[in-house]
C-alpha cells in the first residue's frame, strides 16, 4: 500500500508538469527504450526506406493511441491509480523508442552498411537524411522481406495514412481532454475530484487560495443575497455575502440552514476533510454585518 501510495503522489507531481516538461520527459523515456534497443540488438537485419517510414509512422500512431488512457484520469483521481495512467503512458513511450531503434538500425545498415547513423532518426530534420538515403545494395540477403503494403510506393501511401491517423487520434485526445475539463467544472463528482487532487498536488492552504484566486465573484445567489467576495486565509475558506434586506437578522433557523447548505455542498466534502474552515459572513448592503456561519468537518460528520 506504501509503495502504491509513493506512485500516486508521484503520478500527481507528474500530471502538474507543464505541457513542454510532458513533452521532455516523454522523450526521455523515448531515449531510454532506445539505448536499451542499441545494447540488445544484435540482428544484421536491413529495411529499405519505404517500409522504414510505414513502420515508423505505425509506432507513432500506436504510441499516440495509448495516450488516450488520460481520458480516465478523473475517475483514476478518484479511484487512487493515476500511477496506473501514468505507467501506461511511459511505457508506451519506451516500447515505442524501443521498436523505433531497432527499425532505425535496420535502416542505418541497409542505407550506409552500418549501425551507426541509426542515431539520425532521433535528432530533427536530420532523421529525414536517414530516410531519405538509398539502399546501399539494391539486394541484400538481409533485407526484411515486408508484405505489399508497406514496400515501394504503396508503403508511402500508407505511411502517410498512419502519419494523419497518428494526427487525428491526437487531436481527438486533446478535444476529449478538453472537453473532460469543462465537465468537470459542472459535476460535482468530478468536481470533488478535483478538489482533492488540487489539495494532494499544493496543499490545502495553497489549495484554498488557488480556489479564491480563481473565483469570478460577484455571483447573485438570489434576489436580494449576492456573494460579493472569497478570500483564503491560512485554512479559512471566506465568503462574504451581501444581503439587500434592512434590519435582517440571523436566526438559529437560518444559521442551521446555511451549515446544511455547506455540508451538502458536496466540492467542499474534500476541503473539511482535510482541515479546511468555511466561514460565510453576511453583510447589509451599509456594512452592517447581520452574523456569521462557520463549519469544520465536525459539524458536518465527516
């Protein structure tokens, strides 16, 4: 359970990298299945230049796919195993520095009679004089027999079908990812999710703070209560009201129905159960203040 624990917050640290920090880490375990390749392979195996770029780009497309497991990162959030998420996707990424080593190897021998340009395929603009370059031999015993598909001018074609499948599957991935975000900020479900993956990543504190930082206030509540303002302040949530309403006053009634209406509030289950205070202060529209609300998980059973 530790080691699995150890993982989760590992697999939070990681999803909180920037988009450019991803991309480098992808490719550094991108390298790491590659150098594993350079010290296994032992083959004298050749491929031509056609069969080398459907290959290639069939690697691209399935390593692509398998990104499509970040779809489940909420329930993953919620059921503990990112990690699980997080192994998948760097695994894939391996296999696929892996396999794409060894076809580069295959194409460093069959272009140049060594092993040694298989480097180019992993540095940009320079992995096209790889594939580019003619066969040494126009016949070789170790050439890789590859089925119609994939040889000459059709495995071109195909190459370039897998090159905009490996597109479309990404582009789909971002629009779902997107897409799961807006949901996300409506479904209390998800919301709670991501309440408490926020509280695991920066803490409660910096989490209460993220989340005032981020309020769009003022929200009308009614017809004469406005939320005027969220503030963080050490583990307080504070949310000041404004009531257009002279002369009001706080009743038990209504001082029962507000700490309810906060313990019902399933985003903030996550916030109490780590700590965190909710206080609601109601104000007249003078400054008057009418009374406050203020709730800890004790109130609310948690």
């Amino acid at each position: 359970m530790g080691d699995r624990t150890l993982l989760e917050e590992i697999a939070i640290q990681f999803v909180n990298q920037s988009e450019s920090t991803l991309q480098q880490i992808g490719f550094g375990f991108v390298v790491i299945g590659a150098v594993i390749a350079a010290f296994v392979t032992r083959s004298k195996t050749e491929i031509a230049r056609a069969p080398y770029f459907a290959y290639s780009t069939l690697i691209f497309f399935l390593v692509s796919a398998v990104q499509v497991v970040w779809l489940q990162s909420l329930p993953a959030m919620i059921g503990g195993y990112l990690w699980a998420l997080m192994a998948i996707s760097l695994a894939a990424s391996v296999a696929g520095g892996f396999f794409f080593c060894r076809i580069a190897i295959a194409r460093s021998r069959d272009a140049y009679g060594h092993s040694r340009m298989a480097l180019l395929a992993f540095i940009p603009i320079a992995n096209f004089w790889l594939l580019m370059t003619p066969s040494k031999h126009a016949i070789s015993a170790n050439r890789v027999p590859t089925i119609p598909i994939l040889s000459g001018g059709l495995g071109v074609v195909t190459g370039f079908i897998l090159l905009a499948a490996t597109i479309g599957v990404t582009v789909y991935i971002e629009e779902q990812a997107r897409q799961m975000e807006q949901r996300a900020q409506l479904e209390p479900m998800s919301q709670q999710a991501g309440i408490d993956f926020l509280i695991r990543s920066n803490g409660l504190e910096g989490t209460l703070k993220l989340l005032a930082d981020e309020s769009q206030t003022p929200i009308t509540v009614d017809n004469v209560t406005t939320l005027a303002r969220i503030e963080a302040i050490g583990t307080q949530l504070r949310r000041t009201y404004i009531v257009d309403f002279e002369g009001m006053t706080m009743t038990d009634q209504f001082q029962r129905g507000s700490r309810n209406g906060i313990c019902a509030y399933e985003p903030f289950e996550p916030l109490l159960r780590a700590g965190a205070t909710i206080r609601e202060i109601y104000v007249e529209r003078s400054g008057r203040e009418i009374g406050a609300v203020m709730v800890t998980r004790q109130e609310c059973g948690f």
